[in-house]
C-alpha cells in the first residue's frame, strides 16, 4: 500500500489504536525505491519511530533542523514546524517524489485550527506540491472526516481506508464512568488502590499542568513512586522512565494520551469529563498495549464495556465503607 500512493494523491488509513500501524508501515517499505518522509506533530513521537526505523538498518535523519534535511539519507523523521516551505518545495523536485507520511493526522486538523497553524499549512503546501501522501490516525471524528473529504480534497486526491476508526484494538476488562458530582469519591477510589502493594502501574490524566506537579508532589511524600509527564516535556519524560523502574503512577495531562510506548499499563485514570470521544479513545487506549488485562476509570460513558459506578464491585465497596463511616458518626 505504501508505494501504491501517487503524486497528488492522499490516503488515510484509519486502524484501531494498538493495531500497529507504525510498525505495518516499516514492514512494507521498499528500501530504496522512493524517500520517505514522516512527519509526526509529537516530538516524542517522531523520535520513537526515528529510533525503530533505525533497528530496520534505513538510513534515516531525524531532521529537527534545517541544517539536517541536508546529506544523503533515505527516511525523514520530522514535526510540521520543522519542515519549512523551503525545503517542500526543494523535495518536490525530486523523481520520484518522496512519500509523505501524516502520523496522528487528526490532530493537523484539531491542532491546526487552534494553536499549532503550521500544522494546517503544511497540509496545504504538500498539497499544492503534489506529494504522495499517506494520513495514520485511529480516531478520526465527524468533523476531522468532514475536513479530509472537503478542505484537504482541494489540493489532494483524497481516499479514506477505513479498518476500524473510533476503535480500540486490546477492550479494557472494566471500564467503569462515575457520575460527574463524584470527583472526590474517584480520587478516593484511586488513592485507596495506589496505597495497594502492587508491582503493577498506573496511568492517571490530569486536566491541567499543576494538577500533575501537586499530585507527583503528594505521592512522593507519601512514600509512592510516580512520574509526572507534561506538554513540552515528553521526550525526557520518555527517557527517564526507559532508563527506570516503572512506577506505581504515572501522572500526566494530555501529553501521554497519543502513541508512546509506555509498555505494560493496568489502570486507566481519566480525573475529568472529555468533551470528544477520541481524545477518550486515545488516552484510554494506553492500556493494554501489550495484551495486558487493563481497566479504565472516566466520568463519560465510552468505549466497549461501558458500565455505570454502581455495576462495580470494588467501588460499591469503597463507597459502602466511606458512608458507613459518616453514619457511624
């Protein structure tokens, strides 16, 4: 499939998260037939499929300069902001053109229409130039496909493969929402399994920046390893936690919720409503990625599973104990 792509031409391929996608696509190139370009709006990303393209013996550059983009190479791993206009349009001279790869390509469109520009533009300018491009994502929403079918089918030629969007590849064991008005019992519930003696980790979504440095800061003094990972700070996060003993927690905003390998997860923590599903699919989907049984804790009622608060044991439980002590008082 990737060198069925022509000049001009746009397919995205929509696979559930989990599947391999990244993985299928080093499996299928051609070692030198035609350049490749991979661009990836998350550094951390982009260095991590820099790292596995390297095990594959290309030749590749991990092009985050434009000093970088010069020498001979084979494969590109680049962000938006890192390939500028200039050497677009230098690549688009070559025969055959390099093949352009869009990982996480719903997030051009999300991103791209909010804080990060370059993003959209750069759709355009690959676009106007002609390249063969080829969109990785497993959550393309209504609005996203809109986009693709619409906007982004004025300079391509646009096909969608679809072979499992909005789909999660490894089901969560349990996968239980609680009522909005019950934030403080879902701490509760959390903080009671992290005092468990367990060797296994945790990952807990923060909505904000100090929530992750005030909860890192809190079970660091109660004596349970955790990680804090943060926008901006993902690359070092990821080399520290491949360089330690996985922790009991790992606390996180948005950062971790696209792509990277944190290896065996058991618990999905989601501390605030989402407003879309994908950005749910996503961040819950960090579980599991290795076959692991994995259970997810939310305040919406998505993905395969779903069951209210009250169709949990453990928590009945919890929430038994707790009122029984009010009324004991």
């Amino acid at each position: 499939m990737v060198n069925l792509v022509e000049d001009g031409e746009l397919k995205v391929l929509l696979a559930p998260t989990g599947s391999g996608k990244t993985h299928f696509i080093l499996n299928c190139l051609d070692k030198g037939l035609q350049k490749i370009v991979f661009v990836s709006p998350l550094r951390a990303l982009a260095m991590e499929f820099y790292e596995k393209a390297q095990r594959k013996s290309l030749l590749v550059c991990p092009a985050m300069k434009q000093e970088e983009f010069e020498g001979d190479w084979e494969f590109l791993v680049t962000t938006p902001e890192s390939m500028k206009k200039a050497m677009l349009e230098k690549l688009s001279l070559c025969h055959p053109k390099p093949l352009i790869i869009l990982d996480e390509i719903h997030l051009f469109y999300k991103w791209g229409n909010t804080f990060r520009p370059r993003l959209l533009s750069f759709i355009e300018q690959i676009g106007s130039l002609g390249f063969p491009s080829l969109g990785l994502t497993a959550t393309l929403d209504h609005s996203s496909l809109d986009w693709l079918k619409h906007s982004v089918s004025q300079g391509f030629e646009t096909t969608v493969l679809d072979h499992g969007n909005m789909k999660m590849n490894f089901p969560p064991l349990f996968n239980i929402h609680f009522p909005k008005q019950l934030r403080v019992l879902f701490n509760t519930f959390f903080e009671d399994q992290m005092r468990k003696e367990s060797h296994q980790t945790a990952l807990y979504f923060c909505r904000t920046r100090d929530e992750v440095f005030n909860w890192v800061e809190y079970f660091h003094w109660l004596g349970i390893r955790s990680m804090g990972c943060v926008g901006g700070d993902t690359t070092t996060f990821m080399k520290n936690y491949d360089r330690n003993k996985p922790p009991r927690v790992i606390f996180s905003t948005s950062a971790l919720s696209h792509g990277v390998n944190l290896g065996v997860i058991n618990e999905i923590y989601i501390n605030h409503p989402l407003e879309d599903e994908d950005m749910w699919i996503q961040m819950a989907s960090r579980g599991g990625r290795t076959g692991e049984n994995f259970n997810i804790y939310s305040f919406n009622s998505w993905g395969p599973g779903n069951k209210p608060l009250w169709c949990s044991p453990i928590l009945l439980k919890l929430l038994w104990s707790r009122l029984s002590g009010i009324f004991r008082v």
